[in-house]
C-alpha cells in the first residue's frame, strides 16, 4: 500500500508521496549446496523449456520454469515499459494480456566471455544459497537484448532446476542499430564534389541547426543526464540539442562547494562510449568532473547552446510536438532568439528539483556573513590569523557533512544541525561491501557490470542488502560507535536495508563519510541534535527546545523538491498536473517516472548520478528512437 502519513513513520523508511514502501524479497526454501551439475547443461536445458514454451504459448509450462516467489524484471523486452512481475502467476497473467503473446521470440546463452558464460553462483549475500546464473542473449519481435537468469533448485518439485531472477532488456532495434563499431560513419565522401563543406563548416551547421533544421529531442541541462541521453540519441541518429542556463558545459559542478569531490569511485561513474582513462583519480573532484564533461561534449560531437533559457512553451497535442521559445547569449554578447519545434523534450536539470529552502521567521533579519542554500554555497572562507566565526550547517547528508568539513579545515567553530537520523557508512566498507565484484580495479567490463546489477530486482537488492548493511556494520564499528558517543543519531536506512535503499527510496538521508565523521567523534564539528528550528536570530537560531545557537554563516542542506515542481515552472501548471511524480518505488518495485513515460507525450524526465545515468540513457534513446521510426505508439503498453 501506499506511503501512510508522515508522522506515524521513522524517517529513515519515509517514501516519496504516493510511492510503496519496498517488501524484501524472501530466499526460497531450496538445496543450498552448490551442484555438481555442468551448469552449462543445467541453463541450456532451462533456456530451451522456457523457449519453447513462450513459442507455444503454453503458460503452464512457462509457469513451471519459475520458483513460487521469482521475479522476472523487463526492461522494454516484454513491453515498452519497465516491470518486475513476481511469481509464476502474475508472469502468466502478464504475457496473456499482452495482444500476441510474449514479444521475446528467442533465448540464448550468452558464453562470449567467462563472465557471462554459465557458472555456479549464490543468489544471496552470504553465499549461502547457491544455485547456477548465466547471462543471456535475447530477440524480440523488433530488437536484440541481453539478459541474465540465475536458477535455483525446486525442493518441491523433485530438485527442478527453475528461475529465481530473470532479467531481460533491450539493446538495440533492429535495423536501427548505434552509429559504432561495424556501423562507424567513414567521416568523408571521397571524390570531386565542388563547394563542399569540409568537418568544422559541417559541424557548425549541425550544432547550430542552420539551413532550417531542427531538433527532434530539445534536452535542458549540460549534466550527467543531458549529455548521456544527447549521447545515446546521437549513435540512434536522432537530432538532438542541449540547453543550459550556465556560461559552460561542467557549470553545474564547477560551480558547487570549493571542495567537491564525488563520493562514487571512477569504476562505478564511466560515461557511455568514452571512459574515464586508467590514470583518473578513485574519487573525481567537481572541477575536474566539469572539464571532463566539457571535452566528452566535444569529442562525441553533441550539440550544446550554452548561456541560454527557454522562455515560452507550448505543446500541440494533434501535431504532438512543443513549440519552446529560447534565448541564446552568443560569444559576441549578442541575445539571439530561437523559436524550435521538437517532439520531445527531456528535462535532466539535475538528480531533483527546485532546492528546498525553508522559510522561517527571522530570515530577512538575519545580519550575519551568509544565509544560503547549499547549492549556492561556493566554499568557506580563509579567516585571518587570530580571527574566529561560527558556521551552522542545517542538513546531516553528504553535502551537509561535506560543507561542515570545508568550515572546519578553514578554521571555522562549526555545527550541524541535524533534526532526525542519518545513515552513516565509511567509503571504504561501503564500496568494498556493495561495489565488490562488479565496480573495481579488474572487475568484469562496464556493460557487463552494469547487466549484473540491473538483473537484481529491486526486491531482492533490498533482501541482499540487509546482510551487506549489516556487515557494513561490523566493519564500520568504531566509527558507528563513536558517532553515537558524540550524540550523533544514525539509523540503517529503511528495514535496515541501508545506503542504495535510502538512495532508490528517499534521493538522501545518507553520508559516505570521508573524514568528517572522525572530526564529529573528536567534537571538532559539534551536532546539534533533534530539534526543529523555530526562528533565525540577527546573530544565530532559536530552537524548539528554546536554546540559542550563535552563527555568522549559516548553511541550509535540505536537499531538493520533486522534479515535478521545476517541470511546472518551466514548463506550466497543466504540464506538471498531467506528469506524474518522480522517484520512490511503484507497486511492483520499480522506479516511478523517470527514464520513462511520464503521463505527458514528448515529455521525458532523465537523472540520477552517472552510472544510472550511464545505463537509462540507452533505455531512454530506445524509447525515443522507437516512437520517431513508428516502432511504437506512445500509449503502448
């Protein structure tokens, strides 16, 4: 059932409005053991039953394939939608009601390299359930996919092997395949063609859309998000254009807290088609994050108009495509004016929305040195020898920490207010425990890497994620320990299911420490705990409980609206009515809204960090290419 009020629930297992609280999944009660069977012959013996069968249209054996409490999580391969369907029952119900059975026409093992081929493998955390999983190759009635299935013994139907997980997803159209590879343009047509236009004339036409061209997909924001859905769009052939607001493609991170550096290691944040090189730092700082983006603009040849704002829209629902008025500041000063016509247009403004900025009384009055947002927070400042100031930083995620370490390192007395619970977890223990395996130094190829982690539903990641939480926990102790000494109060995120979980459910409520929890242990940042702010003094905060806190700069990390709200003030009151709410979890578990229709036609929300982004900006470009060659129809389900 949907979220209950507010009030009645921990913080730590809040939702969105109107999204479902996530139920683990539960492990099944099977042979434990790993088998002696030759796992190739187990998955091909499996994958022909399963064929077959959706050949035939034979449900009871299609429903025979999978254990009671399996998932089989789609991604545009059964439909143009992504779903989880859990057990044998909801599958049926599923592929009956599509119009000409299952789209997925074959299946195949995937043995092209030792991480894909047939192998013995746990399904759960401990490695206490084991079973045999392999990756897959797939044909659907219109493209190519990948899969994986992991497959577990049935104790109840005399040792069958049958599917605990099945992943399918698309890859490509057929006959509209990436622009890559086999497929690369040759870059010159050789021969005698007078007043032809050498690479750089032709490549100021495109990214200008001269000579009465125009963009099929308008993308707002140079971020993560914009420029990997422009990627993806491109090698599809579909004309795109980004805008953004900001002087430079990388503003967006060029512009945040002076000592921004990502939380997520190099191997978890490669973009699509260019990876980061083999000497780029584990942790990439914003400013070197921002030149990367600006060069990866570039070299992949998007289109991008900088220092520009869309100033009118409107969409015409019988032509199905938006009329989007911009103004352009050109090198030269000069404010051009653009009218363009796209039938898509892809808001990727960033991970949320508008900022979340409180407003309490006293605010106007406040006299001290500073009064911000966090993202609007460039850095603190050098304080001269002998001079002293007190910072407030309102918020206990990773900006908040982050912005009370800056403080603290420049010389500032500093406290963070935190008004209910963090779940708090060291870099370390959390990439070795959660990224291992998949995003590390020799691991197992990007895309590869990226099938392994998306072939979990999100109900069983939940499940997995108890025990890694829990032994996150043990090798976290000290830490964890010392936080709560120091009246610090930490939670395990929902169902103590930890970091991803808060991520996919909440957008926050975390903190990969790097550093700042020591400095909280040692009472070199001081906490302020549990207590709401009542009002903002000339020099300091009032608090529910009535004690005062002296601040000459005080901070707010409070995060940031739904991405709903931005899609209103940009776009209108009728667009942001009709769009339905983004992030938290749908009944089946999977991610509402975003990287996928949105209730709007040719309205499409796109974010995340940059390995979501990295892999939904191909589901996104296959959604989009398939509706401009009439592949599908918006309203297809």
């Amino acid at each position: 059932m949907a979220a209950a009020a507010v009030d009645s629930i921990p913080s730590y297992n809040r939702t969105e409005p109107g999204s479902y609280q996530l139920k683990a999944a539960e492990y099944p009660d099977v042979s434990t053991s790993p088998s002696s069977e030759d796992p190739n012959a187990v998955v091909s013996d499996w994958v022909a039953t399963l064929t077959k069968a959706l050949s035939d249209l034979d449900y009871s054996a299609v429903a025979g394939c999978f254990l009671s409490g399996a998932c089989w999580r789609d991604q545009l391969g059964l439909s143009w939608d992504y779903h989880t369907l859990q057990g044998p029952e909801k599958i049926v119900s599923f592929l009956k009601s599509a119009p000409k059975g299952s789209r997925i026409k074959s299946i195949e093992i995937d043995s092209s390299n030792s991480t894909r081929q047939p192998c013995v493998s746990a399904v759960d955390y401990r490695g206490k359930v084991n079973g045999v999983a392999s990756f897959l190759k797939l044909e659907t009635d219109v493209g190519r996919g990948r899969g994986l299935v992991r497959l577990l013994k049935d104790s109840q139907d005399n040792g069958r092997w049958k599917a605990f997980t099945l992943f399918t997803t698309m890859h490509e159209l057929k006959g509209y395949e990436e622009t890559t590879k086999a497929n690369r343009p040759t870059g010159v047509d050789h021969g005698g063609q007078p007043g032809r236009k050498n690479w750089q004339e032709r490549r100021t036409t495109t990214e200008n859309f001269e000579e009465g061209k125009e963009p099929v997909v308008l993308i707002l924001g140079a971020g993560q998000g914009g420029l990997t859905a422009a990627a993806r769009l491109q090698q599809l052939q579909v004309p795109n254009l980004i805008v953004d607001r900001n002087p430079r493609v990388g503003d967006n991170w060029r512009n945040r807290y002076h000592q921004l550096v990502l939380h997520d290691p190099v191997w978890y944040d490669h973009l699509p088609y260019v990876p980061f090189p083999s000497h780029w730092p584990v942790f990439t700082p914003k400013d070197k994050l921002a030149d990367w983006f600006e060069s990866y603009a570039k070299i992949l040849e998007l289109n991008v108009w900088t220092s520009t704002t869309v100033t009118k829209s409107a969409w015409d629902e019988e032509k199905r495509q938006w009329t989007v008025e911009l103004e352009r500041k050109t090198a030269s000063g000069e404010v051009e004016k653009r009218t363009l016509h796209p039938r898509h247009v892809v808001q990727a403004t960033g991970h949320s929305g508008e900022k979340q900025f409180p407003s309490i009384k006293g605010m106007d009055a406040f006299a001290g040195d500073r009064l911000c947002h966090s993202s609007e927070f460039k850095g603190a400042q050098m304080l001269k020898e002998g001079e002293t100031k007190k910072a407030v930083v309102v918020g206990c995620c990773n900006s908040g920490h982050d912005i009370a370490q800056d403080f603290y390192e420049h010389g500032y007395d500093v406290t963070i207010v935190q008004r209910s619970s963090t779940y708090v977890m060291s870099s370390k223990a959390g990439l070795d425990v959660l990224l291992q395996g998949l995003y590390e130094e020799g691991g197992p190829d990007t895309e590869d890497a990226d099938l392994l982690f998306m072939s979990l539903p999100n109900k069983m990641l939940k499940r997995m994620h108890l025990d890694a939480t829990e032994e996150i926990s043990k090798r976290d102790k000290d830490l964890l320990e010392g936080l709560e000494k120091a009246g610090f109060k930490l939670d395990k995120g929902p169902d103590d299911a930890g970091f991803f979980m808060k991520y996919f459910q909440r957008g926050g409520g975390y903190y990969i420490d790097v550093g700042a929890s020591q400095l909280i242990i040692d009472g070199k940042i001081k906490i302020k705990q549990g207590q709401e702010i009542e009002e903002v003094k000339p020099h300091g905060l009032v608090f529910a409980d009535g004690t005062e806190l002296a601040a000459d700069e005080i901070i707010f990390a409070t995060g940031y609206e739904n991405m709903r709200g931005t899609a209103g003030k940009i776009f209108g009151k009728e667009l942001a009515e009709r769009v339905k709410d983004v992030w938290g979890f749908d009944e089946e578990g999977e991610l509402r809204t975003m990287w996928r229709r949105t209730g709007h036609p040719g309205f499409w929300f796109f974010g995340g960090n940059l390995a979501l982004c990295r892999y939904f900006s191909r589901m996104l470009a296959l959604q989009i290419k398939a509706i401009e060659e009439g592949i599908m129809k918006y309203e297809d389900a």
